[in-house]
C-alpha cells in the first residue's frame, strides 16, 4: 500500500505536469484538445491521490480542499460531457500554484 507521503508526491507531480502547458496561456489551452485532456487528467489524478489519504492527513489539514478536489475528479471522470472548460483554466491557473505551496509544506513535515 502506498503510503500518505507517497501520494501528496503525485499531486505535486500531477501539478508540475500542468504548469509545463500553462505557461502556455488560455489561448492555447482553448484552441488544444492535447492540452485540455492533459490538463483533465492530471487533476484526475489530484482528485484520485486526495481521496486515498487517510482520514489522519485530511483531519490535520482541513486548510487543503480535499471535499473539492475529489469532488472535480468525480465530474472530470464521471460526468465528461459536462466538463467546464473555464473552470478547469480557473481551477489551474489560480488554485494549483497555492495548493502546491501548500502539499510541499505537508509533504516537508512528514518523515521520510
């Protein structure tokens, strides 16, 4: 079983991937299906790693959105056909650089 740690990394690692393609702008993530299935991916795979830390993790950060993390995995996976496209630009550009911040600080006060 992979631990807490283990997982906190593959958000980190899910929102490095998005910053590649960010950079990029709003324009060419509008005109990019690549892009926008990039980016749907990976905050499928923050949603997925958010929704198996343990309770303990969650409980002692309540300052992370674990509640909306899974719950936009939940539509980007379950509910494709109704993927706001604004939302997921507004959810990587103005939510993940603070989120990052935050599980890199978590990720540095757990053991290794």
């Amino acid at each position: 079983m992979r631990s807490d740690r283990e997982k906190l990394l593959d958000i980190l690692e899910a929102i490095e991937r998005t910053e590649r393609y960010a950079i990029q702008g709003r324009q060419a993530f509008e005109q990019n299906e690549l892009i926008q299935t990039w980016f749907i991916q990976n905050l499928q795979v923050v949603g997925e790693a958010a929704r198996a830390l343990s309770s303990d993790i969650k409980d002692s950060h309540p300052e992370i959105p674990w509640t909306k993390m899974i719950g936009m995995r939940n539509v980007l996976t379950h509910n494709y056909f109704e993927i706001d496209f604004d939302i997921v630009w507004i959810v990587v550009e103005q939510e993940l650089p603070a989120l990052k911040q935050d599980i890199a600080r978590i990720v540095q006060s757990l053991p290794q």
